[in-house]
C-alpha cells in the first residue's frame, strides 16, 4: 500500500506550521502524496469541518516548492464553483514548476448553499455536466491543441494556452463522490477513483460500477484510491474512520488492499504540529508495517 498525507490546511487551528509539519513528516516517512482539501465560502452549519481552509491550489504550490519529493493532489477541488479554464491555467502551472508532480482530485460538489454563497446557485443543478465538459476541456488544453473548443459552457476559437503541465494531457486526473454518476465519470473519464469517508466494504459496492463505465468507453480501468479518517482506539465521531486496535485498522486497510486499492490518503484530525507527527509516526511504526506482512 502506498500512503499520502492529508495536510491540515481545513479546520480551526490549521497553520502553516501544522502543514508542514505534515508535509516534513510525509516525505521522511516515504510517503508518496500530500493532498489538500477545498472549501471556499461554507454557511454557517458547516464552519466546525470547513470554516478555516486555506487555498487548496495555493498550499499545493507554497508545500511543492519545498518538498520536492512529494507528489501534490487535490483531494478534492470542486470544479463547478470555479472558472474552468483559470482552474486548467492553475493546475498547469503547478504541475509546470513542479516537474509534473500534480494530481488533479476533481468532484462535483454537495453543499448547496455554498454555491450560492459563490454567486453560482444556477449551477449546482448542473454541477455534474459542468465537470464532465471541464474534463474534456482540461485534456484538449493541456495537450496543446488549438483546434475550437465547443462545449455547452466553453467556447473557444481563436486562444494559446500556455504553459502546458509537464505531464501534458496525461496529467492523471482522480475523480471522487460516490453517487452512481460520479463512479461512471471515474470509468468514463477519470485516470484514478478517490474515495472519501468510505469503508471497503462499500467500495466494493462501487468498484464494478466504475469497471463496467471504463469497458464501455474502451478505456483502462482507473487506478483505484481512497481517503480515510485514521484514528487510534475508540470512535469520537460517528463519521466512518478507519480506527480501533492496531489489528482493527490493519485488517481495514488489508481490505481495501484486496479491493485493488493502492495508494491510501490518510487524514488525522490534528492541526498542531507536534500531535499530527507523533500520530504519523505512530501509523507508521504500528499500523503500515503490519499491512504488508
């Protein structure tokens, strides 16, 4: 199993310290990715999980840029409450000054009124078509084509685009969510599945879903990824996490691992420095080893 680090960049008491703490931590450990979460302007119901977060685009480049071995993604960034094509010119560069370390962690959405919040109300209710067509639109950019662009959102006849990512149109893109649409994008369109807050047991629920939509449009079968809450002993929330003993959570972790998952985002929920890398640490000596044994 390959691990990344969710970076405390949400929540009361995210800091720059706290981040890269992480991040310091992720790449002593041999972890491969960092991953930021994205919320830009929550009601008030939702201010415990998300009324602190930084920038989810600009705390991938502030970290790249002084964590050169970690791969950086986006876990994930909700394409419909953005402009596209800034959204395309954001993630190139990164992925530009980077040295093609970026991994595009897309999803649709679910909080209604932050939409509106973000003067975009209209578009929630078809937040699903928008990042299908945003997709699409990413790879014909990123790929340095110039050729007209005509979509039911985009328009474009006469542009360059430039930088492109070092990785070009092959920029792996993760799609994440878990309704029936979002599985058959991740088949459809997607180079990875992101799961969050899901126990393998559901997963296996989606993986032939995300299979049949990927045989049907002759493509590959997208590599396959999760994002878990990770917590030592007893549960503090109702909120799934992979937690209990060290064999509770190894055995959840074997089981994804049996699914086809391969790489495991890890989120702590600690923003000081100090109790997030003890608590890696911790994963680390105790719980990884286990798996591959």
């Amino acid at each position: 199993m390959d691990y990344g680090l969710c970076l405390p960049n949400f929540r009361d008491g995210a800091s720059g310290e706290g981040m890269e703490a992480g991040a310091e931590t992720a790449q002593r450990l041999g972890w491969s990715t960092v991953w930021t979460t994205d919320h830009v302007l929550v009601p008030s119901s939702a201010a415990d999980d998300y009324g602190t977060n930084y920038d989810a685009i600009e705390v991938l480049a502030w970290i790249g840029a002084r964590f050169p071995e970690l791969k950086l993604g986006t876990s994930v960034i909700v394409v419909p409450q953005r402009n596209a094509v800034v959204l395309a010119k954001e993630l190139a560069s990164i992925d530009a000054l980077s040295g093609g370390r970026l991994i595009a962690g897309v999803g649709a959405g679910w909080n209604e009124e932050e939409f509106a919040n973000l003067g975009m109300a209209d578009r929630f209710h078809v937040r699903g078509a928008y990042l299908d067509e945003t997709i699409d639109l990413w790879r014909h950019l990123w790929s340095g084509s110039r050729e007209p662009f005509d979509g039911r959102f985009h328009q474009s006849d006469d542009y360059v685009f430039a930088p492109l990512p070092a990785q070009g149109a092959s920029l792996p893109i993760a799609v994440g969510g878990r309704a029936e649409a979002a599985l058959r994008r991740a088949g459809t369109r997607g180079d990875w599945y992101h799961s969050s807050a899901t126990s393998a047991a559901k997963y296996a629920e989606r993986v032939p879903v995300i299979r049949a939509a990927a045989e049907a449009a002759g493509r590959p079968m997208p590599r396959l990824t999760a994002r878990a809450w990770t917590e030592f002993g007893e549960a503090t929330t109702n909120h799934y996490a992979i937690r209990g003993t060290v064999d509770e959570m190894v055995a959840e972790i074997r089981a994804f691992a049996g699914l086809g998952v391969d790489h495991l985002a890890v989120w702590f929920d600690a923003t000081a420095p100090d109790e997030l890398v003890s608590l890696m640490d911790r994963f680390a000596r105790e719980v990884a080893p286990q798996v591959e044994t």
